[in-house]
C-alpha cells in the first residue's frame, strides 16, 4: 500500500491505514476499496453486513473531507458525510468512533480515544442528526419506534431513491433482498413489513 504512488483515492487510503496503526490496529478494511461492487453477490451481503461489521470494529474511521483543518464546533454538523444516509449505520453501529479532518488532524484537535465520549461532539452530533445520546452511544437494533427511525434516513441523501431503506437494514436488524428500479415507496413498505418478495405482500385471492 505505502509503495503506491501517493495520487488521488490512494493517497486516502494511505492516510486510513496509518491512522488504523497509529491507534494499535495491525488490519483495516475501507469501504472505498474492499467492497466488489460488480459483483452482485457480495454487493448484497456488504450491504446486509455493514452494521454488524461496524458494530464488531475496534475502531470506526470517519474522514470528514470537506472539514478543514481548525475547524471549530459545527463542522462535523454541516460535513457532506453528515448529509448521507449510509452515514446513520455508520454513526450508531460502532461503539468507538474517531473523526479526521481533511488534512487527518483529529477533528476539534480532540485527542480522546472515542469521540462519542466528548460532551461537545455528541451534542453536536445531537443537534444535526435528530439522533438522541443514547441512541448515539448504546443503539439496539429493531423494529421499534420505526416512525422515529425513517426519520433519520428521509431527508439524507442517497445515490439511489430506494437507499433510503436500504440504508436502514441493520438499524431495524431486517434482511430482505436488495431490488434497484423498485422504487422509495416499495422498498420503504418491504423494510417495515419484513417482505421478502419484490411485489410487495398481496391480500386476497
């Protein structure tokens, strides 16, 4: 990896995987790269396995790319990556979470192990998410207050309509399969019902 010519997404990369061995990690894996897009198979088990995978890290890894270097409180709050709906996952899964900036300063220059510790940054957190602090450090998976949850995930955005629900798989712990062209509508009624079929649940003779 650091033998790499140091341009564009590897520079990224080499920056991730130092900062994963600066904290005493000796693997790191990045969505960015590990994930066979092409290939639809594991496509769909990344996608159904990333809050597990997060959930079990020692260390999440957010690279906030458009937060500059001394930013003050409120950065986070308005960084593209808080805009996302995959970032929801990513935010209530892990259990320790660190923040970089664009230059891979530690955001705030907090130098905390975790930063769901920070007062500062879980309000911060609480303020731009809707995300209340105990979901922030102690989320449970489920289909309860599901209202609350589809929340979190309307307004973000996403590259397609239905990752809206799909981005939601493992707050409400449901696997059901992924199905582009169905629509925000028909993927939003499978997430809350549990459906398995691409048609929706059919009532009736």
């Amino acid at each position: 990896m650091y033998d790499l010519d140091p341009a564009g997404t590897v520079v990224k990369l080499q920056k991730f995987c130092k900062a994963a061995r600066d904290a005493g990690h000796h693997w790191a894996w990045s969505d960015t790269c590990c994930i066979d897009r092409p290939d639809v198979v594991e496509f769909d088990v990344s996608h159904h396995s990333m809050f597990i995978w997060y959930h079990r890290s020692a260390l999440i890894i957010v690279y906030l790319s458009d937060v500059p270097s001394s930013s003050k409180s409120g950065a986070l709050a308005n960084s593209a990556w808080n805009t996302r709906a995959w970032s929801i996952p990513e935010l209530l899964a892990p259990k320790v979470i660190i923040f970089y900036q664009a230059d891979w300063t530690l955001y705030l220059d907090d130098r905390s192990r975790n930063h769901k510790e920070p007062v500062s940054i879980i309000q911060e957190l609480e303020h731009s998410t809707g995300l209340n602090a105990r979901a922030l450090l102690a989320f449970r998976p489920g289909m309860r207050d599901a209202e609350e949850k589809l929340q979190w995930a309307s307004t973000r955005v996403t590259a397609r309509d239905e990752d809206v629900a799909y981005s939601l798989f493992g707050i409400f712990g449901i696997h059901i399969p992924i199905i582009y062209g169905e629509g925000r509508q028909k993927a939003l009624g499978r997430l809350l019902t549990g459906d398995h079929s691409p048609f929706g649940r059919h009532h009736g003779p």
